[in-house]
C-alpha cells in the first residue's frame, strides 16, 4: 500500500493509518485541517484574481491606450502570482524541470496550438460577425499607439500569459487542488476555473477544452513548461493572424 511519512516525527506509515504507530498523532485531523487550509487558500486565490480581473477591466475602460496602465496590471499580476507562489515554493521549482516526454506529445505540443490558434481565430471571428458585426476586436490593433506594435503585441500577449497563467492555474492552484482531490478532478477544476476568468461565454467554448490538454500534459509529466510553449504558439498564431487581417485586409481596403 502507499505510504507517507507523519508530519510530527517523520516516520514512514500507510497513508490510510488513523495515528501514526510511533509518536501517537492524530492523523485523521491533521488531514482534515491541511484540507481546510488548501480549500481556503484556493477560495482566497481564487477570489483575488477575480478582484484583479474587476479592476483590470476598470483600467482598461478609463486609460485606453495608456502604456504605463498596462504596464502596471501586468506587473501587478506577476506579483500577485509570485507572492502566492511564495507559499509553494519547494513544489513551483520543481515544475520548472524538462521532463523527457514522448515523441506523440511532443508533436501534441507543437503542432496542437498550431491547429487550436487558426481553429479558434476563425471560429470566434465567424461568431462575432453573426452576432455583432460592428463590434470587430482586432489584438494587434490595440498595440498601435505605440511604435513597435507587434513587439509589444508579443510581449503583452504571447509572453506574458503563458509564463504567469500558467505559473497560477496549472502551477499554484493545480498542487492545491490534487492535496483535496484525485489528477481527473484537478484538471477539470483547474480548467473550468481557467476558463471562468476569462468572463467570456464564448471563451469558455474553446478555453476549457484547451486548459484539459494542458491540465492533461502537466500531470502527465509534473511541468509547466508543456503549457508554456502550447500557450505561447497559440496565442502567437492569434496574434499574428489578426496582425496580417489588419494590415493586409483592413489597411489595403
């Protein structure tokens, strides 16, 4: 049977003992009371991004085009991560290691954001001209009051996310949920969790699926770098698809 060492004396016991055998401690209420504590940290972690979100979304209403704006809730969000991170450190660095993985998923990981990123742009840009097609969101075009739009598009977009969203979903809040429950329960959380904080129906859609591969592939091998590189190539094929419709499409009408 599985075993795992007591929390008070070290000693090595079978994981569904009741008190450990040498010092006599309660193991059953310890458990109980490390599952609390990690129900509510995911309640506080949880609740904090969503804060982060309702104030991200304030900003960008009221200092549109503002680059120190958005330099500030990035910079505040990686802090946030970090900070939160701080508190499961021995387990973050340990996701930063390369695993040796296997040839089928290392297709998985770089062709699959590939087919995600042009599957999804044209999905949602269909869905956007049916149901509001004066309403047309172009990525690249919001970068354009600075003078390398498409750099800082890269960096805002394709770099950013992936490193901190990960680093929060697939990283912090994935070691806490698989403390209170089973990997299958974990990564469906996590990903409708990644999905909810995206305040978009028509997100959800496609964002879910998505954070169930990368939930999937950061079990499956205990990194977060699988999820970086598959975040990273999508967002970037998205980036770059509406860098093209804009200069291509929209400038040459």
């Amino acid at each position: 049977m599985e075993s795992i060492s007591c929390n008070n004396c070290k000693e090595t016991i079978l994981v569904d003992s009741a008190f450990c055998p040498t010092c006599g401690s309660n193991l059953i209420k310890k458990k109980r009371t490390n599952s609390e504590g990690n129900l509510n940290s995911i309640i506080f972690f949880y609740v904090s991004i969503v804060v982060f979100i309702a104030i991200t979304y304030f900003v960008n209403e009221n200092y549109q085009e503002n680059f120190l704006a958005e330099v500030l809730i990035e910079g505040f969000f990686a802090l946030i991560i970090l900070l939160f991170s701080l508190f499961d450190l021995k387990e973050i660095i340990a996701l930063y290691r390369f695993p040796k993985i296997s040839i089928r998923d290392y297709l998985l990981t770089f062709f699959t954001p590939i087919f995600t990123g042009v599957t999804v742009y044209i999905g949602v840009e269909f869905i956007n001209k049916v149901v509001d097609p004066d309403n047309s969101i172009n990525t690249y075009a919001q970068y354009l009051y600075l003078e390398h739009p498409l750099a800082w598009g890269i960096f805002f977009v394709a770099i950013l996310p992936p490193i901190f969203e990960e680093l929060a979903f697939r990283g912090y809040l994935f070691n806490l949920l698989k403390r209170v429950t089973n990997a299958r329960n974990t990564i469906i959380a996590t990903s409708f969790l990644f999905a909810l904080v995206h305040f978009s129906f028509i997100s959800i859609i496609w964002i879910f699926p998505f954070g169930l591969l990368l939930g999937y592939l950061r079990n499956k091998y205990n990194t977060l770098w699988l999820g970086m590189i598959i975040h990273f190539i999508h967002n970037l094929i998205v980036l770059l698809l509406d860098y093209f419709v804009f200069n291509f499409t929209i400038v040459g009408t």
